[in-house]
C-alpha cells in the first residue's frame, strides 16, 4: 500500500466528516465539534485505521489553528474521539 493512497483515504475522510459536522446544529450549542472516527487500530489493518486517525487529527488541528470551525456566527473548537473496531 502506497503512502499516497494511505493520505489520500485519510484526506477524504477527514473531509467527509468535518463536512458533515458542519451540517449539526447541536454543535453550536456548546461550541465544540466532536468527531467520532472508528478504525482497526491494531492487527492486519491497523495502517487503515491509524491514517484515518492521523488524517483526522490533522485536519482537526488545521480547523484549530485557523480559530476553530464557524459554525453559525460561532467558531467552535474541533475534538478527535478515535475508536478501536479490532
């Protein structure tokens, strides 16, 4: 498996789920979008899950870092939640 297709997925899906995030209303209540991503993190697939994970994360900090995701008239922070599906 290439490292281009590994970033390319995580790309994609980092921007999938901030795309779909942004839709929520129920995060501008507490001005914090919290994002779920579930993956293999150990075993045969763990270079799947571990770059959906990074990708998230990196994502993630560049919303951060640009002083969060506007959300309505709100820039609320972005939070990763990763989760083992092993």
């Amino acid at each position: 498996m290439s490292e281009g297709w590994m970033y390319l997925k995580a790309t994609v899906c980092a921007a999938a789920v901030m795309a779909a995030v942004a839709a929520s209303p129920a995060a501008a209540q507490d001005c914090e979008v919290k994002i779920g991503a579930a993956g293999p993190m150990a075993g045969a697939a763990a270079a799947w899950g571990l770059a959906e994970k990074a990708g998230t994360e990196f994502q993630a900090a560049l919303v951060n870092e640009e002083g969060g995701l506007q959300v309505g008239d709100k820039k609320c922070k972005v939070s990763v939640f990763t989760f083992d599906s092993q």
